[in-house]
C-alpha cells in the first residue's frame, strides 16, 4: 500500500493497493463508462534490490485529460517515488482487472494497459496548507493516446469562476467526483480497512465551503451524496455551470474514513492556472 500526504494535519487521498470492486465508495454512487476522459495513473518501479528492472505495478491515483496530450492529477500522486519509477496513464473503465488479465512483466503489463509519459509537478509543491500547489501533469503522446481510446478532454475554468459564482449558485450547482478510488472505511477484526478501487465511478457531492485555493464538498450518505476516498486523488470534481460541465477541481485530500468532506484544489484560482499555462490552453 501507498499513501501520500498533503500540506500539515490532512490525510491524503492516494491510492491502495486494491481488488476489483466499485470505486469512489459504495453509497450513492455509479459506474461512469461514460467519462471516458477520467483516467488512472498507473506505475512501475522497484521493490527490491535491484532498481535497473523494476517490480512492481499497480495503478495508483485518479486524473483526467484536459487536451489530447496533458493528464491531470495531484503532485502527491506523482512525487517520493523511487529513482525508476515510470508512469503510465489509462483510460480503461476496469484498470485493476485490465492488470490482472496482462500478462509479463510490471512494464509490460503497465504498458498493455496505459501509455508511458512524463510527469511535471508545480515546483512549490508541497507549499502551504493554504496553498500546497499539490497539482500535476502527465504529458503522453497523443497519437498513442488517441489510438487506444476516444474521449473528450475536460473543461477547464475561466479564471474566478467559482468566486463569480456567488452563494447562491454555488450551493445550487451540480457537482460530480470521478475516479478509481477505494471504498468507504469498513470495520474488521484489524481495524478499518478500505476495500474495492481501480474502477471508474462517479458520485454526486453537495457544496460545502469555498476558500482561495480549495472548494470542499459535502460526501454526506444521509443527504444523497457519494464522494471520493482513497485512490481519488487528482481525480476530476465536475459541476454543472450554465448547462455545461466544468472540471473545476481536482481531489487532494478528506476525512480518512471517507464519509463526510472531499476536499479539492481549485483549477480557476491563479498558482493552478500558472503552473497548467504552459501545458494546455486556458480558457
């Protein structure tokens, strides 16, 4: 198991080692074949005592296609790494039972699955609580990309769109989370345990609160929402603006049984447009 942590006292939502089941979590929420620009970030690197070949795979966060070449996750999703590590993205529907059917070697089956890029993270990354600049980019070959699935990319905020939101229409919008993660925590004889993942699902959220770089979002089962855990990170949250849908954040971190707040890192705010500026168009 792998987990990352973001800025000071918050539990990140990386990802876990995990078994084919339902993702995000168990209540209120839905398979999403249809959001076939959500992707896993899956990777290779070593466990042993020999770095030159590496052995291990597994996919590790969630992310979304925001051109036909740039992915974007979470910067703790793709940092602490051993030296050999290599990143693969995916668009598969089933990442983690499209990883136990390939066959060979961790490359092999990373590259059977995914396409081999490179990973780009803010350089202030882990920055602040207040701004922890925990945004990412894999850059693929699109040719490679555009041969395996069709997809759509997201899009990004105007700058300020949630600050011009107001309210109002914030409380009212539609938000959505999308991603491969695990599912809420489950108690056993060893304590909470967090089971399922690697399967794109998709959950309505409620707004909760809006500061200057996070939007948090209500996951509440009593209130009709779903919502992310571990394995989400970097994974899209969607609303719904003017008829439209917007990929207006991404997921970074939440409470750690994954019950009640999905906290995300704001795509309309300045220290995320300047880094995402020099990879992909801004609207």
């Amino acid at each position: 198991m792998r987990r990352a942590s973001v800025a000071a006292a918050v539990v990140a939502i990386a990802a876990v080692t995990a078994t084919p089941a339902s993702a995000i979590n168990t209540y209120n929420a839905t398979p999403a074949p249809e959001r076939t620009e959500v992707g896993a970030l899956v990777a290779t690197w070593d466990n042993d005592d020999n770095p030159a070949t590496p052995d291990r795979v597994d996919w590790v966060c969630s992310g979304a296609m925001v051109d036909r070449d740039t992915f974007l996750t979470a910067a703790h999703c793709t940092t602490d790494w051993p030296s050999n590590v290599q990143f693969y993205v995916s668009l598969e529907q089933d990442v983690q039972s499209a990883l136990d059917r390939a066959p060979g070697t961790p490359a092999q089956k990373a590259a059977a699955v995914g396409v081999r890029g490179v990973a780009h993270n803010d350089p202030d990354y882990p920055g602040t609580s207040s701004d922890p600049h925990d945004i990412s980019v894999v850059e693929v070959p699109a040719r490679q990309v555009a041969a395996r699935w069709s997809f759509t990319p997201a899009t990004l905020p105007s700058a300020g769109l949630l600050d011009a939101m107001g309210p109002r229409a914030l409380d009212t919008a539609e938000y959505t989370a999308v991603g491969y993660g695990t599912q809420e925590a489950q108690n056993g004889p060893g304590g909470h345990t967090h089971p399922g993942g690697g399967v794109r699902m998709k959950a309505t959220l409620g707004f909760n609160a809006l500061n200057n770089n996070w939007l948090r979002l209500s996951m509440i089962e009593s209130q009709g929402y779903g919502g992310a855990c571990y394995g989400d990170s970097g994974g899209p949250n969607f609303a719904t603006i003017g008829g439209k849908r917007v990929l207006v954040a991404t997921t970074i971190t939440g409470d750690a049984p994954c019950y009640a707040t999905n906290v995300t890192y704001r795509l309309d705010a300045p220290a995320a447009r300047s880094f995402l500026a020099p990879f992909v168009a801004l609207p």
